[in-house]
C-alpha cells in the first residue's frame, strides 16, 4: 500500500531493488509468509517496525473490538472462512495495512528508485582451529 500510495502523492521511498522484492513480497503476505518483507524492513529497521507496530496496533485493537475470532492456529486469507466475524477481520485488516502504509510514508525519507544498493564484499578471515579452547 505504501508504495502505491506513495506514486499517488510522488513521494519515492523504495529503491529499484526494494521495487523488485515487492513483487513477491506481497502475495507472500497474503499467505502469511513474512519473511518475503526481510530485504525492505531490514534496510530500515527502526521506520519499518515502528510503523509496523503502529498499524498491527490499530488493525489488532479493531479486530478484537469487532469480535473477528479464528478457531484455528493459522492466519492469512486462508483463515478467513473460519473466522466468526469474516468483513470484521478483512475491513480491520485494511485499516491497520492503511495506518501501516501511512506511517512509513511519514516516516521514511525519499530515495532515488533507480538507485543501486552498494555491496562491499570483504574477504573472510581464516580461522585457526588451533586457537579455539573449550573451558
């Protein structure tokens, strides 16, 4: 969301290679696979999980205040049909993705999304098993 949100009012705040782990970030996310978002939210750590912890907080709070219960251990869309309050869940699910995409927009700065992430590859050091003691 943020990142269309963000076309809408020309703010860029993902690079290319961001752009590019969107793509199967999301539909990772519907499944409730998270860890398609890693590459994004590690680049900015403290932005992301403070809007992160924003957004699951509202969308949480609607979701127990509107009684959306699932009576299986699972989550994601595919829970969905065995929710009590089915539209509760999916429109508190929208509200707390909409603060989430709001807050980064506030929070991160703008960035060139044809920039390049710089990789500095270093040589790793050889380890002498012989220095290693067990105490």
């Amino acid at each position: 969301m943020a990142y269309f949100i963000g076309k809408v009012i020309k703010k860029n705040i993902f690079n290319r290679q961001e752009i590019e782990t969107l793509k199967t970030a999301f539909p990772m996310g519907i499944c409730q696979i998270t860890e398609g978002c890693f590459p994004i939210v590690l680049n900015d750590l403290v932005r992301n999980v403070t809007a992160t912890g924003v957004g699951g907080a509202i969308g949480g709070g609607l979701s127990m205040l509107w009684g959306a219960d699932s009576h299986i251990p699972a989550s994601g869309m595919f829970a969905i049909p065995t929710m009590t309050r089915p539209w509760a869940f999916v429109a508190a699910l929208f509200i707390g993705s909409l603060t989430t995409a709001i807050t980064i927009l506030l929070l991160k700065k703008r960035v060139d999304p044809n920039a390049e992430a710089i990789i500095e590859e270093k040589e790793e050091e050889d380890i002498s098993w012989d220095d290693l003691t067990i105490n």
